[in-house]
C-alpha cells in the first residue's frame, strides 16, 4: 500500500464501531400512508440495525433494536415495529395490516434520527417462508462486489477516492475474509462508479439502494453485494447511519450494504453480516462470569471484527466462524462427558487445535479460544490500546442480532464494568457456567499454545440458584434499568498469573469471584454500555471507545492513525 495513501486514509478514519444489520426483500406490495386507517401490504420481511459512529456510542447512545420494513419488488417499502413481527424469519413474504404512526419508544428514536415513522401492525400473515441460499456458481471470485459512490439527497461528495475504496475492497477486506474462511470466500470488485447524486436519501434505505442498482445496472444474486460508499458531507443527514447492512443466511447469499468510511474493518463487518452473522458483544454480569445480575453490551468483544471493528480487523470468534460453517473439523475439540483436558493452539495461527466446543444440557454452545500476538492477533504486542489480555476466552453463541457473547473471565462489580475490557480467564482459577454444570479451569498458558481443563456435572447434581434473602434491585450502571439477582459470593484473592500467561492489561485488584451456581439473570436482550464507559485507554492515550449514533454531532476525539 503507498504510504501517502496510508496517509490520507487515516486522517479520514476514526474507529469504526459497525453493527447494521439488514435482512433485503422483493414481493408485490401496496403503498401504505401514515394517514391511512387500514391498509394491507405484502412482501418480503427486511430487518437493519442503524449503525453508529464511535464518538456516539461513547456517549452511550445507540438503537435498542433494529428497524424493521416490508418491501416490494419495486422498491417501495413501509416500516413497521420490529416487535411487532417477533418470530417470522427475515427473507419471508409477508402480508400486513397496517394502521397509523406507531408509538413504540425505539420507533419514536429511529424517527427522530429521519428515518420513515413506523405503522401500527393490526394483523400479520406469513404468504411464504424465507428461502434457503443458493449456491455460488463456479468463477474467479465467489462474492462480486460492486462498488457506487453515492451522495444522497442534501448531501455532496466529500472528496473520498473511487480507487481508494476499490483498493480497500480489493487488498484488506479480500485478504481477511479469505484468509478467515480458508478459502472459501473470495472477495473482488467486479464494477465500480463514481460520485453520483441520488433523489433518494437514507431515510428509505431501500428506495436509496434501489435507485442506485438501477443507475448502475445491478442485478441481485447469489454472492452479489452492491455496496453504496455514502458521503460523510454533511454528517447529520437525516436518516444516515454511520453504516448499514443486509443480513443474509449463508456466505452465498449476497446482499446490500452502505458505509460512510472507506475502513477495512468497517466494510468487512458489514459484509459479515451479508454472510448471516450479527454482533459479536460482551455479556457482563456483577462479580460473577456468568451468573446474578447481567448485561449484555453491544459490540463489546474488541477482538472480533463482528464487534467494535475499530482500526484492526481482528480474527473472528469460533462461535462466529462454526455458525457461518468455515471453521475446521480438525481445528475443533468438542468436549464428553466428565473431564475433558485440551491444549488449544492460538486461534489466530491457522493450525492445530484452536476452539473447544462445550454444550450444556439446554443446548448452549461454549467456546474456549486461545488469543495472542500470532498473526491476526499480532496487535495484541504492538498496537494494544485498549489494553486487551492474551489468554484463554470463553464466548457463548447465541441468536441475532448477538451471535457470539464474550464473557469475562475476570470479572467486576456492576460499579467498574464501564472501564473493564480485560476478560482472559485467569491461570488456576476455576469459573463455573451454565447454571453450575460446567467448571472450567486454565492449567496454564505459554506462548505456543494453553491448557484448559473442562468438568461437566449432571445437570440434576448441579447446585440450583439460591433465592435472594429479600428484594434487592440493582441499576445497571448508564441504563436506568434495574435487575434482581442475588448478591454474589467473592473468593480470596486470585493467585498471581505465571510471567508466561501475564495478560497486556492490568490483572483487577480485587479477587476473583468463587464459583457460583445461579443461572444467568440479563438485564435486557442487548444493552448498549453506558454513557459512562470509558476506556482505560482514553486516559492514557485519547483513543476512542464505542460510541452512538452519527448524528450526534461533529467528530471530538483524536483520529486513530494506522500502524
């Protein structure tokens, strides 16, 4: 890459905390109006999460829950709760009653930010259900992306290169998603043009998308994906998120995607979720790894690029790579009944043994990773400013929009959750999951590869949760919502971690908690981190957290320059 590209590149570019999240759609549709008492749809189901810069969701800002919309075949599209379609697979044809502007507080947000307001749902039928992915044919890239460079309406270009976004495409996101999925993604721009100024806005996004394949003659399908660089100038217009994508079912399965930053990591969360993934986050729970009072943090897993995809497009989690069917056979050891010992090679080496699986008695998945500065990961030595550990992580999979949780191996009360981003289980200190039945224990860590040890106890031997002595809510630090749980025990202090397995952030100061049997109480679905999260690294060097939405307001934070 030219070092006066690198250049230019980084005084664009802040962290880029993706998450949108769409599921596109096609099917006859009526045209339904706010004003109309009654009015009858049909088409596909479509789903997006809006995305959000990194300055704003420092601030804490962010949408609960994505937007929800029924589009026709000829772009037209009205949107309705999401809550109100819970359970129907995004991709199904749909019919739907709608009445006038809904009510719903998240709704009431998405409006404010200038999307469409949302209609009341009086009546939903399933017309058919979403259809399986098909196939890419045989060819020299397997996903074809066409690239448009796109100034909605009330915006104007805001200088960003064709061939700079192109290259990105080309260089950064092909090598990652090749070299994630051994092979079995290849990424190509296979058509490019440049700036162009549409009628439409993002306050329809699929109006914006559609106006767009016309003008460029794009034609939907297996691993095609049009993707809009939408301009940054200005960047309050109404209904721009900082990125938005299509949810797809499989890597085949094509889809629409936008981004206001020419970032490698940024592009390539987006096309994860064309492939079928959602946010890899934290799950947080009050002096407990999995257990009491909960939460459960958006994007929060700053190693994966399905979370907080700042500067560095790190590995993805083993939860996410078994889910989108790319991670190895002989990379997995999938732990039996009793003991099970593994020795786990780094996740980010490409050989040898690097997940766990572990499955509880209610069919959750556990995964056991090993992550340090070997390839991907590299970073974790040179460019670690979040003070991120080395060392064995346990996520847990899960469902959209969070399809990969890392819960924290060391972890805090409620009161020091916003600053605490180290999570590697500790060396020797046994941490229990899924309601007591799983017992895992790090033996011990070397540069080369770790040890961990696995106990399952029968789910009816397994100690049930204690009830709380009387009703004691707590409130979730910058959520204003409140959760019950029991108070958790804490063991003596932890032993010192071995110089080998020494994590690049500080070890807490308090001990470890003992291992508890209580089954997890989460405070919501998902619940974006406080307004008071900050970063140790924001006091040390002025780097940027996960931040709200882009139209919060002009940029305030220093500019990440790439390594």
């Amino acid at each position: 890459m030219h070092a006066s590209r690198v250049l230019s590149r980084s005084l664009s570019r802040t962290l880029a905390l993706t998450g949108a999240v769409v599921a596109l759609c096609a099917g006859p549709v009526a045209v339904a109006h706010a004003e109309d008492a009654a009015t009858t749809v049909v088409g596909e189901l479509v789903r997006a999460w809006p995305e959000t810069s990194p300055e704003g969701q420092h601030a804490g800002e962010s949408h609960e829950q994505p937007l929800t919309f029924v589009e026709g075949a000829d772009g037209t599209s009205v949107r309705v709760p999401t809550a109100a379609v819970e359970g129907i697979d995004v991709g199904s044809t749909v019919e739907v009653t709608v009445g006038g502007t809904a009510t719903d507080s998240a709704d009431d947000q998405a409006a404010a930010d200038g999307y469409e307001p949302a209609l009341e749902v009086l009546d939903t039928q399933v017309v058919r259900a979403a259809r399986p992915g098909t196939t890419v044919p045989a060819g020299s890239v397997t996903n074809q992306v066409t690239v448009a460079m796109v100034a909605p309406l009330g915006g104007v270009p805001d200088g960003t290169g064709l061939a700079d976004v192109v290259d990105t495409v080309n260089d950064d996101v092909a090598a990652f998603w090749s070299e994630q999925t051994g092979g079995a993604v290849t990424v190509g721009v296979t058509a490019a043009h440049d700036w162009m100024t549409t009628a439409a806005g993002c306050a329809d996004p699929t109006a914006l998308w559609d106006e767009v394949a016309a003008r460029v003659g794009f034609v939907p399908g297996p691993g095609r994906h049009l993707l809009l660089y939408v301009s940054s100038r200005p960047r309050d217009l109404p209904g721009c998120s900082y990125a938005l994508g299509q949810v797809g079912t499989g890597i085949a399965s094509g889809g629409r995607l936008y981004v206001r930053d020419d970032l490698a990591s940024l592009i390539a969360h987006e096309l994860g979720h064309n492939f079928g993934l959602g946010h890899s986050s934290g799950l947080q729970c009050d002096g407990t790894v999995e257990g009491g009072t909960c939460r459960t943090a958006a994007y929060r897993d700053f190693y994966d690029v399905m979370g907080v995809s700042w500067d560095r497009a790190g590995t993805l989690t083993a939860a996410q790579a078994d889910r989108l069917g790319v991670l190895p056979a002989a990379a997995t050891q999938t732990a039996g009944t009793g003991t099970t010992t593994a020795t786990l090679a780094p996740v980010s080496g490409g050989t040898g043994t690097r997940a766990l699986r572990v499955t509880g008695a209610a069919g959750t998945d556990y995964w056991l990773e090993y992550r340090t500065a070997v390839g991907r990961d590299a970073w974790l030595a040179s460019d670690n400013r979040y003070r991120l550990d080395s060392g064995v992580l346990l996520h847990r999979a899960g469902d959209l929009p969070d399809t990969s949780l890392l819960l924290d191996g060391s972890p805090s009360a409620a009161g020091a959750w916003e600053a605490d981003l180290q999570t590697a289980l500790r060396p020797g200190v046994p941490v229990t999951v899924a309601g007591g039945e799983l017992t895992v224990t790090v033996d011990a860590v070397t540069p080369a590869g770790a040890t961990v040890t696995v106990v399952r106890t029968s789910p009816a031997a397994a100690v049930p949760a204690p009830a709380p002595a009387a009703p004691a809510p707590a409130v979730l630090p910058g959520t204003g919502r409140t959760a019950a749980g029991p108070a958790p025990a804490v063991a003596p202090a932890a032993p010192s971690v071995p110089a080998a397995a020494a994590p690049v952030g500080p070890v807490p100061a308090a001990g470890d908690p003992a291992p508890m049997a209580a089954a997890p109480v989460e405070a919501a679905a998902t619940e974006p981190a406080g307004s008071s999260w900050t970063t140790p690294a924001l006091a040390a060097g002025g780097v940027v957290g996960l931040g709200g939405t882009v139209l919060a307001g002009k940029r305030v934070l220093p500019l990440l320059r790439r390594g």
